[in-house]
C-alpha cells in the first residue's frame, strides 16, 4: 500500500509532517498506538487517512466543542461529507435525526460526556468501530494539566464496544501521563510514536515588565512592529477586549477579541476573518486556536502567564507551522503567578461548597438503593460552576460509590479537590521557575519532557543571545490574493453549512 498516493489523492499533500507516516502506518498494521506528536505537525491526519482503508466507523473522542467543529469544517474542505460532530451544537431534531443513520457515517466525533448516555453507546454498539480515537489523550490523567474526568472513563467504553483498535494522541504528556494514558485505556501493549516536542523554528523569549500599564503599553509597541499575523493569549476576557480595542483604536492594526463568552456565531466569523488573512491580530483567551489551521502565524505573545508548561507549548504551538521564523514572547510581571492560581481554584469544588451541598443532601430524603440525587436547584443555590457540578456529578453516580456512605463521599471529594490543587499549583510554580531561570529555555523545557537538546538553533531564546529585532516587519502592505479576497463567500458557506444562518 503506497501511502503517499493515498494521501496526495485525498488531502493533496505530496509528503507526510514527522511522525504521521510512522503512526498511520503503526495503526494500519493493527497496533494500537500512543501518538505524542508536537502542536503543528497534523496529528488529526493520523486518524482521517486510516479511514480511507480500515472498513467500519472512525469514532473520535474530542474534549471540547470548538475543536471538535473546526476539525469537521477542516474535513470537509478536503471534501469528505460522511463526518458528524455529536455534541451539543445539534438541535434536538438533527441529533435524532444523526443518530438514526449514524452507521451512514465514516468519522464520528463525539464528547466524552456524551458517550455516557446509554442510548447513543447502544447506537455505537450496532456498528463496526474500526478505529476508536482518543484525541487530546492527556485529559485522561489526574497527573495531566487538563484532567477531565469524563476521560478516565473510556477505558469501560472501550471494552463495551469490543477493544476496539486504539488511537490516543497528544501534544504534551511527561512519560508518567503516558503510562496512565495506556493503563486507563486497558491496554497492555501500545506502540508509541514519541516525536520531539522542540520546533526549532520558534524561538523563546521572557521579559519581565514593571505593572500590568506597562505590559498593556509593551503589548502595543511589539505589535506595531512585529511581523505579522499573531496571537496574543489572555487569561482574562476582559483584558483580551481591551487590548484588541487599543490596537484598533490606535491603528496599530486590525485585531479582534475571541474568549469563551461568544456566541458560536461570532467565534466562526472572527476565525475565519483571521485565516483569510482580514485580521492581522487575534486577543485571546485559551478558547482559542485548538485546530485553527492558519501557517504562517509569526508571533504568540503571553500577556498573562500560563498555568503550566504543557499548555504553554500548545499555544505557542500555533505559530510557524510553515516552518518559517517564529517567536514566543512571554511578558511577566511580579506576582503573575497569582491569577493562574485563582483561576486554578475556580476550576474546582471549594470546601466550603462540599460542606455545604452534602448539609442540605443529609436534610432531602435519598433514593430506594441509599443513593443521593443531585438536583440542578442545588447546583444554582450553592453557585457551582458547570465544570464543579460535573466534578461532584462524578463521583455521587460513580459506580464505585454507590454503596458509599454520605460522610465517606463527602471526605473523598475534599482529598480528589486538594490533590488537584496541589497539582495545579505544582505545575504553576514549574512555569514560574522557568520564566525566572537564566539558562537556555528551549534545553529547559526538553528537560521536563526528558528529552535531550541535540541540536543547538541560531534563534534559540533571550538566554543564548536572541535579538527580538529579527522578527521585524518589512511594514510592507500585503496584497491579497484571489483566494483571499473570495474569504467573505467562503464564509457565508462555512455559516450555511454550520446552520448559523437559518
């Protein structure tokens, strides 16, 4: 089988990026296979060219909706139409409506929260899953950065549909998030194809800065000299707005704000408008990037500081993808750390929360077997976040838990909310000694993922001597291209397609 032909017919490319090649080939040999490939190399390709030759369903495990979206538009433009997305942005009708001729599609992509609904894994079970994908495997670990708990429970999908043959691809995981990612899977023998996580291309560089004014007002002379197009990433919606209206208001160039609190709409417009190249600048929140499939992006810049390094690397991930020139900046400001670590916090279940939620479950009377129902009226009164609610969901209707006692229950989320914790913290002073160290960044972050700096890059980090006036704009005015200019009828047909415009 000549896989190049496979893949110059169907997706147009005449080579394959480092790794895809070695994982295809490791699947199509029917071997299940962990995948650490970095940001940037294509790791979506691993599971759309095995389509074209395994017979039977490719089911893909996504964690978040935008992702899952953008990887079905990115498909489809390759002209594939037997794919759908399982998730919420389905109305009720078109999600009865897929699940009736599910088996008429090749790629299937789906929540983990969705596949704990008995009727669509009875769905599922009826076909023949060929490849079984768990994409941004890392999720599944409580020692990775972004546990989900949903996740830890494919391994029980995977044996009730059959062990089917396995796919789990990630960007960043150390080696002890890649044992739990195998051994919460259930499965003994994996291949693993374990690319580096260094791109040569994209240089490092930490500043640190005075106060939050003077990082607003560096922000502002970077980008007005920078090369173009770039990220800059926000922890806060409000700052990300702020800063894409003073880069407007001051004609530094043309930038849009894109978080979590916009409608799908919006999110597709503001995309799209930046990959045809009508936004010079997106300010954002981690909400975006996650399959945004733009080349040539120059710059990320970090106006806040990460919660950890794995993340780090995603984001700054998106630039360069060309292979050109590209350069991370991240601006620091004493007592950065602090944010991170109450966002951290806010992502859980607080004591005081528990305590108070299993007060009131101890006064409502529980059900015929002993067990508690959680009612959504005491989500709202107790001010549980969505992600806290299904945290607590989580273990009250865990299999495991069911004969538990109120008070055992109870104990058990306290120490599952201070272990995490005590990760998340760990992770976010990691990152806090890395912006302070002063030996290379790049040989650093190797370091973390144990790997071993072979070769040393002229443009390497702000340690070993890189000048920031490399990355200058020629400030010549780009000329758009036919393509580009038909971006706004492209649009109009992504919006149709997405039925944004009924």
């Amino acid at each position: 089988m000549e896989l190049e032909s496979i893949l110059e017919k169907h997706f147009g490319y005449h080579s394959f990026k480092t790794g895809q090649k070695e994982v295809i080939s490791s699947i199509l040999a029917g071997q299940h296979t962990l995948a650490m490939l970095p940001t940037g190399t294509g790791k979506s390709l691993c599971y759309q060219l095995p389509g074209y030759v395994l017979k039977g369903q490719i089911l893909i495990i996504s964690p978040l909706l935008s992702l899952m979206q953008d990887q079905v538009e990115q498909f489809k433009r390759f002209g594939e139409k037997r794919i759908i997305a399982l998730n919420s942005f389905l109305s009720v009708a078109e999600r009865n409506s897929a699940l009736r001729q599910l088996s008429s599609y090749k790629y299937i992509f789906i929540s983990p929260e969705m596949l704990q609904i008995p009727f669509i894994i009875s769905r599922i079970q009826e076909m023949t899953i060929s490849l079984f994908v768990v994409d941004e495997a890392h999720c599944i670990s409580q020692w990775g950065y972004d546990f989900r708990p949903d996740y830890s429970k494919l391994g029980e999908i995977r044996k009730k549909l059959g062990n089917p043959l396995t796919l789990a691809l990630t960007a960043t995981a150390t080696s002890k998030v890649r044992e739990d990612i195998i051994a919460s899977l259930g499965l003994e023998e994996m291949i693993k194809v374990e690319s580096t996580i260094d791109r040569p291309n994209i240089a490092y560089y930490v500043e640190q800065i005075t106060d939050y004014h003077d990082k607003q007002n560096r922000v502002i002379d970077l980008v007005s000299w920078l090369q173009k197009p770039g990220i800059i990433y926000f922890s806060s919606k409000k700052a990300a707005e702020q800063m894409a209206s003073l880069l407007v208001e001051k004609e530094i160039c043309q930038a849009m704000a894109y978080h979590g609190g916009l409608d799908q709409t919006s999110r597709i417009l503001i995309q799209q408008q930046f990959i045809y190249g009508q936004l010079d600048v997106i300010c954002a929140t981690s909400a975006f990037g996650m399959g945004v499939n733009k080349e040539n992006i120059r710059f990320i810049i970090h106006f806040h500081m990460p919660m950890q390094i794995e993340s780090y690397l995603q984001e700054i991930g998106r630039a360069g993808r060309d292979g050109l020139p590209s350069i991370a900046i991240l601006l620091y400001s004493p007592g950065d750390e602090q944010l991170p670590i109450q966002l951290a916090e806010g992502e859980l279940p607080s004591m005081q929360q528990i305590d108070w939620l299993f007060n009131r479950l101890a006064d409502e009377q529980p059900l015929m077997d002993g067990r508690f129902k959680l009612n959504n009226h005491l989500k709202e009164l107790g001010g549980f976040s969505e992600i806290q609610w299904r945290i607590i969901e989580d273990f009250v209707y865990s299999p495991q838990q069911q004969t538990s006692s109120s008070d055992y229950l109870q104990v058990t989320i306290k120490e599952f909310v201070k272990k995490r914790i005590a990760i998340k913290k760990s992770n976010i002073f990691r990152m806090k000694k890395w912006v302070e160290s002063t030996s290379c960044r790049r040989e650093s972050i190797l370091d973390y993922f144990t790997e071993i700096l072979s070769d040393k890059v002229p443009s390497c980090c702000d340690q070993c001597g890189l000048q920031l006036s490399e990355y200058k704009s020629n400030k010549k005015t780009p000329v758009l291209t036919a393509e580009e200019e038909k971006w706004k009828d492209y649009l109009a047909k992504i919006l149709l397609n997405s039925g944004l415009t009924k």
